[in-house]
C-alpha cells in the first residue's frame, strides 16, 4: 500500500498558514479544527509543518509571550517530506526512526495532504484486520475458490 491510499480514506482538507502569521493563530486552527499540525507556507523557502510539540517547545523556551511572534521566528523548519506514492512501510520506518509524528504529503512540487504517525498505524491496524478476516474465512471455507 501507498500514502495516498491513507489520503483517500481521511479528511482532504489542508489547513495552512503563513510563516509571518503569529504562533497563536497556528495553535487556534489546531484547536478550531481537532488536529495535530498546521502547514506553514513560507515565503521564498519550503513549506513545512508546525505541531502542537512545536508550540510547547516555543511557549517552554520563550515563555507566553512567544505565542505574540511570528512562526517563522519561534519554530524549526524541519519536516518530513514524503511522495504520495512512497510506500506506506517506508514512510513508517523514516517517521519512526527520525521521531517524526507529521509528514508533508506531495505530487510532484505540490502539497497534496498531511499524514501523521496515527494514520499510518490506523492503515496498518486495518490492513490486520483484513488480513485475519480472510484467513479465518478460508479456514472456515467460506472463500468460493476463483
């Protein structure tokens, strides 16, 4: 299985914000809309993502006042950049290995989705599940032979 075929099954909605805008503004489209991560979209570099670790990280090292300043001053700019046709276990070993719990999802130069740590588990728990489901059906000899 690939990415997009997490991206199939969730939410398409990506939800973005400017590198200039402040920090709280990341942390209320989070709030407002149940999620994890925002994309930021810088200007004249790569996009990239902001999480709710990058906040605590942010409020931790800078105090409150750091939710008043721009993203791009209080945030790392490392992000996992995964094509949407990388195979699902190969994206699952980069994220774990580089501690990733996000990763942008791109189609050529384009952003086509975020997915994070719990989707690729929730792909590979439902994958299981159909797996187990068809070996007990052949077990039990419910499968008409092809």
């Amino acid at each position: 299985m690939i990415i997009s075929d997490i991206l199939d099954r969730k939410d398409s909605a990506i939800h973005m914000i400017n590198d200039t805008d402040p920090l709280r503004s990341a942390m209320m489209i989070m709030e407002r809309e149940e999620i994890g991560s925002v994309v930021v979209v810088a200007d004249n570099q790569s996009d990239y993502i902001i999480s709710e670790r990058d906040i605590i990280l942010a409020i931790n090292m800078l105090g409150a006042h750091a939710l008043d300043r721009a993203i791009s001053e209080v945030t790392l700019k490392d992000s996992l950049i995964v094509n949407e046709h990388d195979s699902i276990s190969a994206v699952e070993r980069r994220m774990t290995y580089g501690r990733y719990r996000h990763a942008l999802v791109i189609a050529g130069n384009k952003i086509v989705g975020v997915v994070s740590i719990g989707d690729i588990i929730k792909s590979g728990l439902s994958d299981a599940k159909l797996e187990s489901q068809v070996l007990r059906d052949m077990a039990r000899g419910r499968l008409i032979p092809a």
